[in-house]
C-alpha cells in the first residue's frame, strides 16, 4: 500500500472496527464509544446512507455498521469523517460470524437490514444471509423488546424471509409498520437502493418485528 493511502486510511481510524487474530471476544460498547447510549446496529449499509441519516437525527444513540465489503466500509468511513459524526463505528466482514462472535448477547436496541444480496443463481442462494442461524444470531444480541427491521426489493426473497421469520416464532412477533415517508428528500429513504427502486416505482417488502423472551 502506497504512503499516501495509508494516510487516508489512517484518518478513517477513529471510525472503524478492524479486526484481527489479536482482537477476539465481545465488544464492550461503552469503551467502543465512550458512552452507555443505546446500539443499533446495520448489517450490510453498502454506501452507508441509512447510517449517516440516522446517526446525524439521533445524536443521542450509537450505530454499529457490519459490511461484508471492504471499499464500502472505507467509503462510509470518509463520509462519517466529513459529517463530522461521533456516534457511529464500522466493522467489515461476515454478519453472521460478528454477531455470533463479538456482539454482547442482548445488548442492541435494534437491528436493521436493508436490501441483502438476493443471490439470484441457485448455486448461489447458500450466500445469501438471512437464514433461520441469522436470525438467531439477531435475537442473541437484541435487547428482550428490541426490533429488528427487514427490507426487500424482491419479492421472492421477503417470501423466504417470512418463512424464516415464522421458523422463529417462538422469539419474534411481528409488529406493525408506519407508511413510508413521501421520499421529497434523502431522509426519506432507508438507503441508496431504497432510493433507486422506489424513484424507477419498484415495490418494497419490508417488515419488522419485536424480540421476544425466549419461553422455550
């Protein structure tokens, strides 16, 4: 890596989460930012618009981005830098590994997750992420009461992750959702895709869902 990159990556530092063989264990929230506010955490924030918007309305929470993509992560991380925000750290690498492995059990607010790759090819769906092991790993780390907020542009993907969802009643009940916002302004989507769909009039799936004490 050449000197000047690893200037510009050294002025990302504050923002992101890097991992390494060193670094094992669970997170504590409270020295990753320096306060007890509450976490929510976004797997998958591709460009990172969902992050920046939430993070810029509510000052008073903590957001913990997870994307599997390393450009994505250095891109959020420059625009997280620039907005000047505080209250937002990045992570790169598999969800479905971090949340087993590093997140405090049942210690996040909510988690979202906006338009996950829908793997088209049949050889591939095995990639996809949002499987009954995942949301497990959802419900591990969720306050009891917590939300966890899906969304789609595919219709055939938000099937299959309904019936994930009902594999996994026993610790989720569905819960209802407000209309979507007119979309007069960047705040009013989730994210860059949301943005893209809904302005070429494409449908989307979303829905939510509360964590459940688990009785069973």
């Amino acid at each position: 890596m050449r000197h000047r990159q690893r200037l510009e990556i050294d002025q990302l530092t504050p923002v992101l989460f890097e991992t390494s063989p060193e670094t094992t264990g669970r997170l504590v929230w409270e020295q990753l930012f320096g306060n007890n506010n509450p976490i929510e955490i976004e797997v998958g924030f591709g460009k990172g618009l969902f992050l920046l918007n939430n993070a810029t309305q509510h000052p008073e929470k903590n957001y913990f981005g997870i994307e599997i993509v390393r450009k994505y992560q250095l891109l959020t991380a420059a625009r997280v830098i620039h907005a000047d925000l505080q209250n937002i750290r990045l992570a790169c690498g598999d969800a479905n590994c971090f949340l087993r492995d590093r997140i405090p059990a049942h210690s996040v607010s909510t988690l979202h997750i906006y338009f996950p790759d829908p793997w088209w090819k049949a050889r591939h769906r095995k990639r996809r992420v949002f499987t009954v092991e995942f949301v497990n790993h959802v419900w591990q780390s969720l306050l009891p009461g917590g939300h966890f907020h899906i969304a789609t542009d595919v219709e055939e993907y938000f099937r299959v992750m309904q019936e994930v969802m009902q594999e996994s009643s026993s610790i989720y009940q569905p819960i209802e959702l407000p209309a979507l916002p007119a979309g007069e302004h960047e705040k009013d989507f989730l994210t860059n895709f949301e943005r893209k769909y809904r302005k070429e009039g494409r449908p989307i799936y979303r829905a939510s869902y509360v964590a459940l004490v688990q009785t069973v």
